[in-house]
C-alpha cells in the first residue's frame, strides 16, 4: 500500500487506499443518517478524504454489535487473545512506514517521528498487552479459618473508548491495547479531525483474525457520537483523552448507568531546570518536552522555569535550537516540525500569543505563523517563547502548541511553589546533579509522573495519567489492566464442621 510517486518525491506521497466509512460488527458501513465529514491535510489546507459520520443511532449498532461478540471474546483462553494482540503488533511493523507517512498526513506530525516514535510505540503496546493478557493474576486472601477467599478479576464488558486527535495512532493502542487483554469488547471514537490510522489499524485487526463486533469504529463529533457513548446505558465504562472542559460533561453523562470512567484530561506541565543542571542535556531535553509535536501533547513541558544563576547561559542556547529548528511538509524527512493539526487550533494558538502580548509578556521568538509562501495554506505556527510570570493565562491555561512560557525562581522553595501553582497535575520533569533534591521534589511536585534529567519519557509498563484537574485513571501497565475488570470476591467454605449461623 505504498502510493509514492514515480520521482521518490516523499512529499508526492498519497495512500494507495483509505478506509473512510464506519467499522461495525466487522463491516464496512455508512452512518444510518448518510453524513460525511471531511479530514483535511493540516500542511495545504487540501481534502485527504470524506469519512462516513457517525452519530447516535450508530453508537447504538455499534454497542449491540459488542455486546454480541462480548461471550465469545471474554470467555477465550486469555493466551489466544494475547497471541491475536501479537500478531497485530507483528502487523503494524510490517507497515511501520505506511501507517508513518499516513499518520503524518492526517496529523501534521512529522514523518521522521511517526517512523521512529509513534508507529514503534503503538507496535510495542499491542505486544506489551499481547504477553500481558495471561498474566494478569488474581489473588488468595488470608481470612479466618475453614474458608477460602480468593479474587479473581472479571472484563467490564462494552467499553466505550473516545480518543483525541494529537497522537491518534498511539493512543488508540494505549486505549484498546488492555481493553482487549482483559476480555472487553470495544466502542471507539477517534476524533473526526484524524481517524485514518484508527481505521488503518481496525482493517489490520480484521486481517489478522480478531473476530467481528470485537472492536468498532465510530468516527464522529463529539456532541453526537461522543455524547452518545458517554451517556448509552449498555456501555459499561468510558475512557476519555481531552479537555478538562469536556472530561466534566463526560462524568455528567456517565451518572445515568454509573458507567466506570477513566479520564486523561489537560496539563500544564513545570519543567524545572536548577543552577546544577549539565546545561546541554536540560536544552536539548526541554526543546523535546515542548516542541515535540508541535507541542500539542497533554504532558507537554510547557512552562519552563530557570534558577536565576543559569536563566541567561540556559536561553541563549534554547533560543539558538528552537530558532534551527526546520518547519515543513511533514511528510519530508528532513522536515522537524510540521504543522499544527487544524486551523480551529492554529488560531487558538495565536490567541494565545495575544493574550500573551495583552498581559505584558515578553515574545522572545516566533508568535506568528512562518514567513515561507510555501507553508501559507497550512495550520504552521512557528515555535514561540513567551517571557511571562507564574500568574499569567499562558502559565495557568493550556495553549496545546509550539508556545512554551518562561519563568525565573531563585530558591528550590520558590521553584515548589510555582510548580504546584496550577490547577493541573499531569506530568512534571526536572533537571539537577543533586540526587537527594530530585528525590525530594519528586515526592512534593503535584503530578502523576515526574520525569528527572529526562521529559516525555513513555513506556507500556509504567502507568501514565494525573492528578487534580488532570484526571483520573491510569493508562498502561497493570494499572490499565485494572481500569479495565471489575474485582470479584469469592468465597468457600472448605471446613464442613463450622454450622451455619443459624443452628438449629
């Protein structure tokens, strides 16, 4: 499925063949209502495709689909649903530079990290759930004497899953991966703005044998489709990626049926560099946490804050990388940042870099799309550093982009201090040579990861998700597995000589 062009122009290249209509019950089909949406390429402005809408009548196909295919699936030896999640993860590697240049696309994420990030995460997720799905073992618990109590774990059921549009490949693994696993059938809605590789990756579960009405794909907006699951009465847990806004109208939703919810909302992460910091690593280090992606990534180092002693030293060269840095067509490897994924959101950005503006905010670079002709259609914002203080909108609120604010501190309390002054509590990282400061301030930042003289750090194995108005719920590791079954306790009695409670 490769549609470069004949001159092996990477920028030339277009899919062979796209799947654009709903995935339900292991069919291809259209929305009941006959509604298309148009997915656009971030870079031109140009139509990739019109995908099929889904709204609320074909939430509702979707769940019965689910819930027909729920017996079979739960009830398989959990070692042949993970051999099936193995030989999906087999799969994507074998289309590792498809499903890139796809990715890249629809999102505007570049190639050169689609190839070595995203589509190598999402493959080491499926097998990381794969070799988990045996694995995953109950408990005998110690009680009084003649009974037995043991707690095994039991799949949810129908879950309803809701994914965002900037790592849309990725975190439809993260989602569906320990579903699966742990025997639940699934209702998924990628955002109508990048679906394509969630459909790309629904057509390969189909190839490689995972039965029909497992997995379901029900691209449409959030006001429909999205309400539809999180309000249906049949699905029996919602898993959410977005806004903090929208994670409250999804807990709203929920309480008809009192569906369990796992919700994985904004941040405004604090990346802390200190006067013991090895400078090159902290530049390098916080040029990843923000403009990775164009920034638009929930753990996002998005407010950096400099011990005054190295503020200056620590600029000239952040600013000297993030003024290298390549923007282009994503799908040139050469190109380092592409551009953002919808004009809805560049324009958002570029608010942002008013606000900054209006609340007194020093622009040391960019704050403005790019000057080349060349990128005029697209969503382009060039990576923007704000000079800004703790009580600013651009350090409270999330901007979601290429926009990092900086901030000074003079003593490790002041550096506390501004850190947990958000209402957000995602991810935090920090750079020093002092092991026994790092260990400390990892215990007191108000975050659900802290990552030390690194950022951005993700593995299958270790649990990610927030605290306060980040969320709740934890996707990956055994943590996943937990979101996804529901404990039961069972138990027996192994002594016939203890009477009943009512001898008679």
């Amino acid at each position: 499925m490769d549609g470069m062009s004949a001159s092996n122009d990477p920028t030339a290249w277009k899919p062979a063949s796209l799947r654009n209509k709903l995935f339900i019950g292991g069919r291809w089909v259209d929305g009941v209502e006959g509604g298309t949406i148009d997915v656009i390429n971030p870079h031109d402005g140009s139509v990739i495709t019109a995908i099929a809408e889904a709204k609320a009548a074909d939430v509702d196909r979707a769940v019965e689909a689910a819930q027909k295919a729920f017996p079979a699936w739960s009830s398989m030896a959990a070692m042949d649903r993970g051999r099936l999640l193995l030989k999906l993860a087999d799969r994507i590697e074998e289309e590792q530079a498809e499903l890139g240049r796809l990715e890249a696309l629809n999102t505007g994420h570049p190639f050169r990290d689609t190839q070595i990030l995203d589509v190598p995460r999402t493959a080491v997720t499926y097998r990381y759930f794969g070799g988990m799905a045996d694995k995953f073992e109950g408990s005998v618990i110690p009680v009084e004497a003649g009974f037995l109590n043991y707690l095994e774990r039991e799949a949810v059921g129908v879950v309803g899953q809701i994914v965002p549009w900037n790592f849309p490949l990725m975190f439809t693994s993260w989602k569906m991966a320990p579903a699966l696993a742990a025997g639940n059938c699934i209702v998924i809605k990628p955002s109508e703005i990048t679906p394509l590789s969630t459909l790309r990756i629904a057509e390969m579960m189909q190839e490689v044998g995972i039965p029909d009405g497992v997995v379901n794909v029900v691209p449409g907006y959030g006001q429909t489709a999205g309400a539809r699951i999180a309000e249906h009465p049949e699905i029996a847990k919602v898993a959410f990626t977005g806004s903090t806004a929208t994670g409250r109208t999804v807990v709203k939703a929920s309480a008809g049926n009192l569906k369990k919810l796992q919700l994985e909302l904004g941040g405004k992460g604090a990346n802390i560099v200190f006067e013991d910091a090895f400078i090159p690593a902290a530049v390098g280090g916080s040029a990843f946490a923000i403009w990775h992606n164009q920034g638009q990534a929930c753990i996002a180092g998005s407010r950096l804050m400099l011990h005054e002693s190295i503020a200056d030293d620590f600029m000239e060269k952040f600013l000297g990388l993030t003024e290298s840095i390549r923007l282009g067509n994503p799908l040139d490897p050469a190109t380092e940042m592409g551009p953002l994924t919808s004009k809805m959101h560049q324009q958002r950005v570029l608010d942002y870099c008013a606000v900054a503006r209006e609340e007194g905010g020093e622009i040391v670079t960019g704050g403005a799309p790019p000057d080349d002709p060349a990128l005029a259609d697209g969503c382009y914002v060039r990576p923007t550093i704000v000079r800004a203080k703790p009580s600013d909108r651009v350090c409270q609120e999330e901007v979601f982009g290429p926009f990092v604010s900086v901030m000074t501190f003079k003593d490790d309390a002041e550096a506390l201090e501004i850190a947990n002054g958000t209402e957000y509590g995602l991810g935090s990282g920090l750079w020093t040579a002092d092991l026994k400061r790092a260990h400390k301030f990892a215990g007191a930042l108000h975050a659900g990861m802290v990552w030390i003289n690194s950022y951005k750090r993700v593995n299958p194995g270790s649990p990610f998700g927030g605290v306060g108005q980040s969320g709740y719920g934890r996707e990956m590791g055994f943590e996943a597995m937990r979101e996804y079954t529901h404990p039961k306790s069972v138990w027996v009695n192994v002594d016939a000589q203890i009477p009943p409670y009512y001898p008679r």
